[in-house]
C-alpha cells in the first residue's frame, strides 16, 4: 500500500481511539452540565450549554 493510505488508516484509528474516550466520558460530561446549569433551564438552554444546536 501506499503512503496516503496508510496515512488514511492512522487517521481513522486515531478517530476511533478518541470517539471511544468521548463515548467514556460523555455521561460525565452531561451530569456536569446538568448541575452546573440547574434544574430550572430551558431545553434551549441545555441544549446550548451542552453545545447541540437544533436544526
């Protein structure tokens, strides 16, 4: 195979690697939004502070 290839699989194992760490730490993540941010917001405000925008 050729260089570019193999640059092209590096880069998806890479990719993989960290959305598997993101996928360990979301649920974290999301519980530090939802004390930080109180139980009295909005939808759009979760959804903003969590940083999803809607469509």
């Amino acid at each position: 195979m050729d260089d570019f290839t193999n640059m092209i699989k590096e880069m998806n194992k890479d990719l993989d690697e960290r959305r598997r760490l993101f996928d360990s730490i979301q649920p974290l993540y999301m519980d530090l939004i939802l004390l930080s941010i109180g139980p009295d917001c909005s939808d759009e405000v979760f959804l903003r502070a969590a940083g999803i925008e809607r469509i």
